[in-house]
C-alpha cells in the first residue's frame, strides 16, 4: 500500500543521510568510561542521552530515544451510550538503561475502572519492551536517531481486561530533527500467539510532529494509524489525530543527571479519521461493518484515546 512505501522511504532517507561518516557505532572515549556502583550506573545514563537528540516523548508514538523513569498515564474514555471507562497505568511503568544503547521498559499492569458496570473492573496485561539503538546523533551534529523495539505483554488480565493471548510486536522507530523542528516516527506489527482468526496481525504507524517553542513547551500532532491485513477486521483502517501540547518539569537538555520527579501535563483534543476500505465490501459483512459508496474519509470527533502499552 502507498502509505507502507512511503513510510519504507522515510527510514531509508535516515539510514543514507543520517548516518555518522565514521560508522554506525561511535565508541566511547577510554577516559569517559564510567565508575562502578551507582555513581557510574547514572554517569552511563548520562552519556547514552548525551549522544542522542534531547526531545520530549510523544503522548502516544513511542519515542526512540532511550530513557530512564517511571511513567505512569491516566486516561479517560467515554463511548457511546454513556458508558465510561478510566484506565489507571496504562500499561506503563519503570524504564532503565542498564547498558549503552539499551533499555529495558517493565510495565506495571493498567487498572481499568468501568461505569456504570464495575463488574468489570480489573486488571490488564503484563507488558515488556527492549529498545536497541543502532544509530544517533546529537543536535550539535545531525540530530537524528534510529533504533529498534520488541515488546511483548502476557496474558494476565482479569474480567476480559485483556488480549487473552501473548502478543509479540517487533518496531522499527526513527526520528530526525531541524532546528527546533522535529518528526518521531515508529512502524511495528502485532503477532498474537493464538486467536489469529480474531485478532489479526495489525500494522500500526504513529508518527509525532512537534515544535518546541520555549525551553519547556512542546506543541505537537500526532498520526496515529492502524491496518489489518487480516483479522476479524480484515481490510479496515484506522487513523487518530492528536494534537497536544507537551511541558517538562525541567529543561529537556540539562546538562546534569537528576534522580527527581518531572510532571508532565498535556493538553489534547482528538480527532478520528476513520479510512474504509475497500469502499465496497465483497464478501460476507460483518454486523457491525461499515462501507461507503465513494471511499471517502469520515471525519468523526472521538472521546476515547487509543491506549500504548510503550513508553
């Protein structure tokens, strides 16, 4: 499909053009090698930031810049008819960089709060995400980043909170930078151990734009897109728009390590741009399938944000 070509376009112009001259890993200076303990363990932090670019994570694209904290999101979610779900976590949880280059995401369950039928209040799945960055550089030089992701999340919902199935989802994630200017972008596919037939293996592409305008304030959109090639909801596409606006509770590029809390706050609306196709469905139809005549977009307002088990 175009959107695929385009998006393959996208990280072959950063894997040509960003690429350092030297090759795709710099080592560190011998001087620079960190002391044992704790001290060094937050001195190689340090320097594993120090040599990527110094944006703020996306609301939803998982960034691929490496970080160290515990998230913690909380969402809000109304359907139609009433219906309320609060959803505390998010799948989110503590992040290290236990070595250079990686790091390591151990979400913590989300509790979903369900109105008006707490019967089904409970937990969701368990996930984890290894990052491993393959490329980067800093602003001062091409202010770029490559890296690639593989998440999993287990089965440990309760009351139907969850997939019911392990899911595997490899990511390739890339951004580039000019100025104060940059675009964050992943592409991954989701692989269920079981249940294929239901759930498909979807192919999901967030994309972040963002401008920082002061030191602490990121204005940004996001794309947020969804295919099923197969599936229960084979040949249907879903797209999300998000623009928000994104604060750090410190300057994103201090030039020290900090063990603290930085809050941050998000202002957001989000817009559903739904994309139908084939325009007319050839087969059997679902119930709750939905066509056009002319394939055109629907433009819909949408209250329920589409939840990342990443970071």
């Amino acid at each position: 499909m175009a959107s695929v070509r385009k998006l393959a376009l996208f990280y072959a112009w950063i894997l040509i053009c960003g690429a350092a001259p030297r090759g795709i890993a710099q080592p560190l200076p011998a001087a620079s090698t960190p002391a044992p303990g704790i001290a060094g363990w937050f001195e190689r932090v340090e320097q594993t930031q120090a040599e990527q670019p110094h944006w703020i994570t996306p609301l939803v694209t998982v960034t691929p810049r490496l970080e160290e904290e515990f998230r913690f999101d909380f969402f809000h979610q109304e359907q139609s008819g009433g219906a309320r779900t609060d959803v505390y976590g998010a799948g989110k949880g503590l992040e290290l960089i236990p070595a250079r280059r990686v790091e390591i995401i151990l979400g913590v369950p989300a509790y979903f709060v369900h109105r008006p039928a707490p019967g089904l209040d409970g937990w969701g799945d368990t996930s984890f995400l290894v990052k491993y960055r393959l490329l980067s550089s800093n602003e001062e030089r091409k202010n770029y980043i490559l890296t690639v992701f593989f998440a999993a999340s287990v089965p440990t919902a309760t009351r139907g909170n969850g997939a019911g199935h392990t899911i595997f989802t490899p990511t390739l994630a890339a951004g580039k930078g000019w100025g104060h200017f940059d675009v964050q972008s992943t592409f991954g596919v989701t692989i269920p151990s079981g249940a294929l037939g239901r759930l498909g293996s979807p192919l999901t592409w967030n994309t972040a734009f963002q401008y920082r305008g002061l030191r602490k304030l990121w204005p940004e959109l996001e794309v947020n897109s969804t295919f099923w090639p197969n599936g229960s909801r084979r040949g249907k596409n879903q797209v999300f728009l998000t623009p928000g606006l994104v604060g750090a509770g410190r300057p994103t590029d201090a030039p020290h390590y900090q063990v603290s809390l930085r809050p941050n706050w998000i202002c957001l609306a989000v817009v559903e741009v739904e994309v139908m196709t084939p325009a007319v469905w050839r087969g059997a139809m679902e119930p709750e399938a939905k066509t056009t005549g002319f394939g055109v977009l629907k433009l819909a307002r949408f209250k329920r944000l589409k939840n990342s088990p990443r970071s």
